[in-house]
C-alpha cells in the first residue's frame, strides 16, 4: 500500500522542470500575459498507424451507453444497457458493464441489482472505478421526497455490495489520486457558499465495504458585494483535494473602473488535514467580463504546482461599426501548492467557434476538441502554438474518450446491432516528462463526450 503512494509521489517528482519563476503576485489579466502565437506546428510523427477494431456484443439488443478509460493500465470499461422502448431517454433497471483489459481479454458483468426509477429515467448515473474488482454506480434517488447522491458498491463477480449515502444531489465524486486515500463526495455549495464534503475509504478488499472516514465543509470567500458564480473541484498532488471559487462583484453594489469585478479563488484540503485550507486569490479582474469558465485543472509536471484552462467570456465593441461581439479568450492559469500565483499564459483558440473543449494531456500541452459535423482535435503546445491532427474522425463516430496512458483518442462508431467499431488515433507526444504512470489528469464532471476516469491499478 505505502508503495503505490511512492510509486505516484515519485513518478510526479521524476518529471522535474523549470517551468517558470514564481511571483508572489496575484497577477491581473492586463500584466504579464505571454501572448499567443499563430504559427502551426508540425506534425512530424509518421510512424504511428490508426488501430482499429470491432466489439460485439454477446446479448442482442443491449445499447451503449457509455466507456470509461483507466490511465494508469489502458483498460476500458463499456456500459451497455437496454434502452427502453417507451422513453428513449430511459433505460431498464439493470447494468450490464464489460471491461477490457489491454491485451484485448473481456470480463463481462451483467448485475442483477435494480436500479432506482430516478436513476433510469431520465438516465442519471455514472460509474466510479475504485480498484481493479469493485466499482461504484453513482445514482440519484429520493429518500423521504429528499433527492440525494448515493453509491452502491459492485465487485466484477456480478455482486452488488452496500449502498452509501454520498451527500446532496448536485454534487462531485471523484478519487483521490493516491490509490489508497479513497475518494471523496464534494456537495455543490448552498447559498452561503459552503460545501459539505465526505471523504470515504476504498472498499475492504475482503468485504467490499466503504466507509466514512471524515467530513467537513468547504467555505467560499464570504466578500461583502460579491457572489459565487461557480465552483470547481480538482486533485491534489499529495492524494487530497482543491476546491476552486469564482467570484462576481455585484454590480448593482455601485461601479469603480478600478474594482476587481472577477476574483478566482483556491482552498486546499490536504490529505492530512481535518479541514481545507483558507482560500488564496490566484486570478483576479478589472474587466467587466461576461463570464469566467474554468475547465480543468491538473499538476504541473514538477508537481509544485496546478494548472487551469480559463475562459473568458468578453464582450468586444467594434469601433467602426459600432457593432458588439462575444469574443472567448482562453488561458492557462498556474499557481503553486502554497496558492501563489505562478503564470497566466494566453491559449490560441484555431477555430472561430467557442464550441471548444480542452483537455490536459499527459505529454505535453493539451487536446482541444471541436465539434462541428466531424470531430476535429488539436494539439496545442504549452506556449499556444497548435497543429490540427491529421485526419478527423467522421461524422460517423458520435462518441470520444482517450487513453491517456499513450496518448491515444478512441472514436466509436454509431452501434449497428450488436458491433461497435473502435478506432484508435494516437497524438503527438510534446515531451517525455511523463512516464508510462502520468501524473494526475483532473476530470471535470458532466462533460459532454469526452470522459475520463482514472484508475490507478496496482498490482
Ligand atoms: C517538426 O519538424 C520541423 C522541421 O524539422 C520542426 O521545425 C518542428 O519544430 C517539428 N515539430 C515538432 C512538434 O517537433
Ligand atoms: C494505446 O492503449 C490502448 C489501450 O490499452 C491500446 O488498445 C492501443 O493499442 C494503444 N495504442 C498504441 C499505439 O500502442
Ligand atoms: C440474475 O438473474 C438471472 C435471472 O433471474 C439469473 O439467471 C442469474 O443467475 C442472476 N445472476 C446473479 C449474479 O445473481
Ligand atoms: C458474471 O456474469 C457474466 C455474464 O452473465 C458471466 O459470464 C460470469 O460468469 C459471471 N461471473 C461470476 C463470477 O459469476
Ligand atoms: C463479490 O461479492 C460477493 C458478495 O459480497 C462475494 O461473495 C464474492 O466473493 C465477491 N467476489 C470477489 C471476486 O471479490
Ligand atoms: C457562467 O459560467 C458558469 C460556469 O460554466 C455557468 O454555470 C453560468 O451559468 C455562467 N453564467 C452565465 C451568465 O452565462
Ligand atoms: C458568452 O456570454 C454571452 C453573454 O452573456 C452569452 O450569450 C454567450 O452564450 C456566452 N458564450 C459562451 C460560449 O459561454
Ligand atoms: C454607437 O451606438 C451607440 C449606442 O447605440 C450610440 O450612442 C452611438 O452614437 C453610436 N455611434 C456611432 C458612431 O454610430
Ligand atoms: C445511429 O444509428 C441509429 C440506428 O442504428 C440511427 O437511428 C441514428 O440516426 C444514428 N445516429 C447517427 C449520429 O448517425
Ligand atoms: C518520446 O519517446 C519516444 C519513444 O522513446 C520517441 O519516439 C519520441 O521521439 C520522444 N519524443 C520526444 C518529443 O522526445
Ligand atoms: C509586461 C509586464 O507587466 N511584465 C511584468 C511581469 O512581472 C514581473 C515581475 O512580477 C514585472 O517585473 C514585469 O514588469
């Protein structure tokens, strides 16, 4: 057990780069931005071929529903279920999950367990990977006419174990990215700004049993004139967990052209601690911005440090038509484990659509996927360049996911009966800092298309 916490600490840490100089300084959009650049890079990797293959489904008339891919191994897992044929939104109460190791060899599961109507219909449910023989279906259900998150465990012999309560109904669960340290249910904070949060064990490895361990609340900056827009929720390095909060000053409160009308802020809740640290400023703006979105974070390779795609949403008036404009502006925002600010580099966005996605890669840069009637990805390095990757993926693949343990991006067709054809692109690699285990990459919840899980297997 104590091992795969050096393996992981010890991997991060082999990655050492200078990355940038820190600066104590809570840096302001108009200082020092590193300005994007429009020259395309290359693709130079020639030597990789597209892989392709074909699942088919022993029991006819199952529907897939989703996959989810295992960075530290490269298995995947498929959930497939039966639509039902009076709501479509809908599904029968039953699981039916294959998982597929790298070689290729298939487990399947069909659970027997049935899942709550809340659950099914319209279909509000995920899948938690724990260790390499339980997972958790994460589910809504009604207790009393009080709507709440709750988990049942299953081992991959079909079994279901406990049920847990998790917390309210809006909130995230992820792992932690230390194997042993469980996970964690963060609650979506109330009006106040205060987020309850339940850190729970792994199940036993004999019982599957999961239990609390501790709790406590995450508390956002209470500033007099301002409100929390939105929260985010991100891993830590040391296996606890970040807790992100973007502020809104009140406009109504009075205007001042020197105000900070946006504030970002970062509490952590180290893996020692009871409770989260106080929160620490790490972007703030005089602009009277639309919106901020903060996509994802993840450690930098040196794992000082965290990094966050940001966008800003402005709205730009044209001087000679006098005609306005929404324009996104992409960042990356990096700031150290102790909440100082590190850098904010401006990211090129390749097409003029916002419809974008960004994830963070485990080689360097990160995969900026744009939906139109193809899926086109980019690549875009750690200073803004970008390249397109060679071909897209057709129209006829409707469902994405990437193994970030090679850098690979898997397109499933649409299902025709029982098939589904995988085909398997891999990207460019920046760098080597990463090693075959990667250092944490951070999902962020209900993304459309793209999903990923991460499971730290060790053997
Ligand atoms: C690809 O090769 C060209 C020419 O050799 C070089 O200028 C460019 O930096 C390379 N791009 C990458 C991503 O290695
Ligand atoms: C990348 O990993 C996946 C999952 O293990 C595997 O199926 C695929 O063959 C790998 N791709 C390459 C190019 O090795
Ligand atoms: C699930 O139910 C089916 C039909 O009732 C039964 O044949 C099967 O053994 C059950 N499986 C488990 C794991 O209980
Ligand atoms: C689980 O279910 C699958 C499919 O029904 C079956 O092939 C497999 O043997 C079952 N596993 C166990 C351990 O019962
Ligand atoms: C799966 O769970 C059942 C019920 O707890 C247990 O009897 C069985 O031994 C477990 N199987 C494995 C492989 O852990
Ligand atoms: C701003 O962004 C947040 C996070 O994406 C979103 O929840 C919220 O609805 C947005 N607000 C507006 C006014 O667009
Ligand atoms: C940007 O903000 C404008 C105005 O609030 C909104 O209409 C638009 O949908 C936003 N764009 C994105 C991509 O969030
Ligand atoms: C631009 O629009 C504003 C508000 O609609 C108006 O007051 C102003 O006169 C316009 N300026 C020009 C150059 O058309
Ligand atoms: C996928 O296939 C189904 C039937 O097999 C069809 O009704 C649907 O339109 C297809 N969707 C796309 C995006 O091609
Ligand atoms: C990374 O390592 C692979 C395999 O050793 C090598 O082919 C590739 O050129 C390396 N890439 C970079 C950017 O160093
Ligand atoms: C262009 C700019 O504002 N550069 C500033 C970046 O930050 C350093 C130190 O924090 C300043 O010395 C530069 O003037």
């Amino acid at each position: 057990m104590f091992n795969s916490k050096m393996l992981i600490t010890f991997v991060c840490l082999l990655s050492i780069c200078c990355f940038f100089a820190s600066s104590q300084n809570v840096l302001s959009s108009s200082q020092n931005i590193s300005s994007s650049q429009t020259t395309s890079l290359q693709d130079n990797s020639t030597s990789t071929q597209d892989i392709s293959f074909i699942y088919e489904e022993p029991i006819n008339g199952l529907k897939l529903y989703n996959t989810y891919t295992f960075s530290l191994d490269g298995s995947l897992m498929i959930w497939m279920a039966f639509e039902d044929e009076d709501h479509p939104a809908c599904m029968l109460p039953y699981l039916h999950l294959r998982f597929m190791d790298k070689a290729g060899k298939i487990k399947y599961m069909d659970f027997n367990y049935t899942l709550p109507a809340e659950a099914i219909c319209p279909i509000n449910i995920d899948i938690l990977p724990l260790t390499n023989n339980y997972a958790m279906i994460i589910y809504v259900k009604s207790n009393n006419g009080v709507k709440g998150k709750y988990g049942i465990i299953i081992n991959y012999s079909n079994e279901s174990i406990n049920e847990i309560y998790l917390g309210n109904a809006d909130g995230f669960v992820g792992r932690s990215i230390v194997p042993y340290k469980g996970f964690i249910n963060i609650e979506k904070p109330d009006k106040e700004g205060i987020a309850i949060w339940r850190w729970f064990s792994l199940p036993d490895i004999i019982t599957g049993e999961v239990v609390k361990q501790k709790n406590g609340e995450f508390h956002a900056p209470n500033i007099l004139s301002y409100t929390l827009v939105d929260s985010l929720n991100f891993l830590l390095v040391d296996g606890g967990f970040g807790f992100m909060y973007i502020l809104k000053y009140d406009e109504t409160k009075g205007s001042d052209p020197n105000l900070q009308y946006w504030r970002v802020y970062v509490s952590f809740l180290r893996e020692d601690a009871d409770s989260p640290t106080i929160p620490y400023l790490v972007y703030q703006t005089t602009e009277r911005l639309n919106n901020i979105t903060i996509n994802s974070c993840t450690t930098t390779y040196n794992a000082e440090g965290y990094v966050c795609t940001m966008a800003l949403n402005n709205t730009v008036m044209n001087k000679k038509n006098n005609k306005s404009r929404t324009e996104i502006n992409y960042y990356q925002l990096r700031f150290l484990s102790t909440g100082a600010l590190e850098q904010l580099n401006k990211i090129s966005n390749p097409t003029n659509n916002a419809d974008i996605d960004l994830e963070i890669l485990y080689y360097g840069g990160f995969l900026m996927e744009h939906i139109h009637s193809t899926m086109d990805f980019y690549l875009l390095d750690n200073n803004g360049n970008y390249m397109q990757l060679r071909e897209s993926f057709g129209p006829e693949f409707f469902h994405f996911n990437i193994f970030h343990i090679n850098n690979t991006i898997v397109g499933i067709k649409n299902q025709s009966n029982n098939k589904l054809e995988f085909l398997l692109k891999s990207i460019p690699r920046l760098n080597n800092r990463s090693t075959e285990y990667g250092c944490p990459v951070i999902e962020k919840q209900g993304q459309l298309l793209m999903k990923l899980l991460i499971l730290r297997l060790k053997k």
